[in-house]
C-alpha cells in the first residue's frame, strides 16, 4: 500500500479529518459548517493535496468520502447525492481537469474516487479553485488599468479586507452589478469574472464603447473569510450571505458586515440616481438555473425583462438550463430583496456544478470565463433593450 500524507493546511484547505484504511484507501470525514441558530449545515467543497513518497510509480488512489447530512432551510438531504459525483483533478494546482467518481456503497461512505497519482502530490477538489491568491493576482492587474477602479467596501468579521471594483466609465448611463463567492465553495462566479474583466480589458475599440456606455459593478469575493478557511455556505458567525436581504431591515454590522457593506453601497447608488438596472448573485448549484423571483411591485415587465435576458444568454452562450417555476418564492435572497426594494432585475444565477448540457461535460474554469466574456455582450443587450 502506498503511505498517503492529506494536507488541508493551507488558505482555501477543507476542514476535515483523515485516515488511511486497511486496504489503502484515504477515508475523508468533512466537517460540514453550521449556520447560527438554525440546524441548517453543509458540507459541499474539498480541496486538499494528497501527498505520496517521492518515487512512488503512477497509479491511481482510492479516495472515499464520508456520509455528512446537510440541512437546508430546516430540511435534512445527504450530501453528495447529486446525480454527478464529481471533482477536479490537478498536479500542480494550476491546470485542473475533471473526475468521475462514483456513489459508493460502502457502509457510511458516500462517494468514491480513483485518483491518479504522478509525482509527490495531486491537488483534489470539488469545482476549479479560485483562491484569495487569485483575487490578488486580479486586483493587481485591475489596479494597472486606467479603465478600472478598485477599492475596499470594508471588511470580513476577521478584518480581511473586501474588495470591490468598477469597470467603465464612471458616468456611464447604465450600471450592473455582479458579486461571487457569497457561498465559498461555489467557484464558477469567480472564474465568470475573470472571462469578464478578460473581456473587458482586451484593448478593442468594441469594448471601449461597452465601457463608455456600461459600468461594470463587482464584489468579487463575498465571504471571503469562508474561502480562506475552505468552508462550503455560511460566514465563521454562521451567517448565510445569500439571507436577510429584506427591504427596509439592515443586515447586522457585526454578525454579517460584508452584506452590511454591500447593502449601504446599493443604498448610496440609488441615492446617487446610479443605481445597476441589472444586478446579478453568482452561485454554483445541480440545477444551473436563474432563479427568477416574483416582486410585488410591476411584476409582469419585470418577467418579461427576466425572460429576455435568459433569450439572450441562449443566444451568445453556452448555457442551456432554465429558470425557476413561475410564482417562485426565496424569501431574504439577494435578488427577492433587491427586486423588492429598489425595483431593479436582481437574481440568483446558479452555474450549474457538475454537467454542462450545452457543453456536453463538466464544466472547468475555462468554460465559465469564456460564459463571462460573452456575459458582457448580453447585459449591454439587455440595458440597451429594455431602457
Ligand atoms: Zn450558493
């Protein structure tokens, strides 16, 4: 058997515990997070570098992971009982390719992976990583464009800072918003963004006059706290950054400051009569839908302006899912909150995880940046056609 060393000890590493069975095989235990005061708990994203002796000759590893129930809004489901089970793969951290496991049927474990290992270590996790060290590496390089702004909206419950950032023209007449990593292990919003800023920051006289007539809003990097620590949904207090968003009820300064930040910069725009007509959550889910909600207020145009804007992501992207049924309701989300108190087409996206229909595979990072540099076409179609 080969002797397996799991390191979790590095920013974005999963808490959880190891062992090396009898027959060579790494049983993982994940440590799901919890939220505060409620019994909802989840247990979504690993990454973690499994070591080998350096010599050891190529071959695969058995690498199965535990049973963990998650809750969801007070409901009990397993844990990886998703229809694709799933990871990413890579040798140095940096090129990633895709897995299949299987679901295993091994008292206790959930799911089972051979991996493959060459040289002294692989890199295993659930999607493409997308660490603090890349938000750095993309807030260095906005930092050298004159066409963006970049700034501190505030900080983390640890005192991490919270970076925001503009792109366009600072009075350009239409605004969207973007923000990712409300929930740590949902990793596609991240890579969307960097196809976006890609996009953005080509040097072509195409997108100069998307600058001139688009500002480009984004929080990259929500809870980014959960992502230093490798957790799956909720912040260290146990918030869920993807809750409370109900009009006229502050969120909590302490408890949840990085929505509390984000709430008073909406505050301040619509002050400013600047506020985005289109503001976007981006999450990573089975489903891949957008999560159309119903506010109270105009709520027919309000659909039709939801339905042009999926026609369009058809049109110029590969995506395929859908949207949530008619007279949906997630009461506290991003999009049901900001639709209802600004009247703006707020929304969830969930990028779907494990399967891309319209690509006809798992989708890697490659596939979600090149889903943000064709974002930007659609959004200024969409500013331009519903004005
Ligand atoms: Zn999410």
């Amino acid at each position: 058997m080969i002797p397996v060393f799991v390191d979790t000890f590095f920013p974005n590493g999963s808490p959880l515990h190891w062992r090396q069975a009898e027959d060579g095989a790494v049983e993982l235990y994940p440590i799901p997070d919890h939220a505060r005061f409620s019994p909802n708990r989840q247990f979504t994203h690993w990454h973690l570098r499994l070591h080998v002796p350096p010599g050891t000759p190529p071959g695969t590893l058995a690498v199965r992971i535990a049973k963990v129930m998650n809750c969801w809004n007070g409901r009990e489901a397993p844990a990886m009982s998703r229809k694709f089970v799933r990871g990413v793969v890579s040798a140095d951290g940096i090129a990633w390719s895709g897995l299949d496991g299987c679901a295993s049927d091994r008292e206790g474990f959930a799911a089972e992976f051979a991996v493959p290992v060459a040289g002294g270590v692989v890199h295993f996790a659930t999607l493409v990583p997308y660490t603090e060290a890349d938000l750095e590496r993309l807030l260095a390089r906005l930092g050298r464009s004159p066409l963006a702004r970049v700034y501190n909206l505030g900080s983390t419950v640890e005192g991490r800072a919270l970076p925001f950032f503009e792109l366009g023209r600072a009075d350009a007449p239409e605004s969207v918003f973007l923000r990712a990593r409300a929930h740590p292990w949902e990793t596609g919003g991240s890579w969307l963004i960097e196809g976006l800023v890609d996009r953005l920051l080509d040097g072509s006289a195409a997108s100069q006059a998307l600058l001139d007539g688009v500002r480009f809003c984004v929080q990259p990097m929500a809870n980014r706290d959960g992502v230093n620590r490798g957790m799956s949904r909720f912040t260290v207090t146990g918030m869920d950054l993807n809750r409370d968003w109900h009009p006229a009820v502050p969120h909590d300064p302490v408890l949840a400051p990085e929505n509390a930040v984000l709430a008073l910069w909406f505050a301040e725009q619509h002050r400013l009569g600047r506020i985005p007509r289109l503001a976007i959550d981006l999450h990573n889910d089975d489903g891949g839908n957008l999560h159309f909600s119903h506010p109270t207020r105009d709520p027919e145009a309000f659909v039709a302006r939801q339905a042009r804007f999926e026609e369009l992501l058809r049109e110029h992207t590969w995506f395929t899912e859908g949207h949530t049924a008619a007279g949906f309701h997630n009461a506290g989300t991003f999009g049901e909150g900001l639709s209802e108190q600004y009247g703006i087409n707020a929304f969830i996206w969930e990028l779907r995880a494990t399967q891309a229909d319209g690509l006809g595979r798992q989708p890697l990072a490659a596939d979600w940046k090149q889903l943000g540099a064709a974002f930007v076409e659609v959004a200024a179609r969409y500013l331009r056609e519903t004005a």
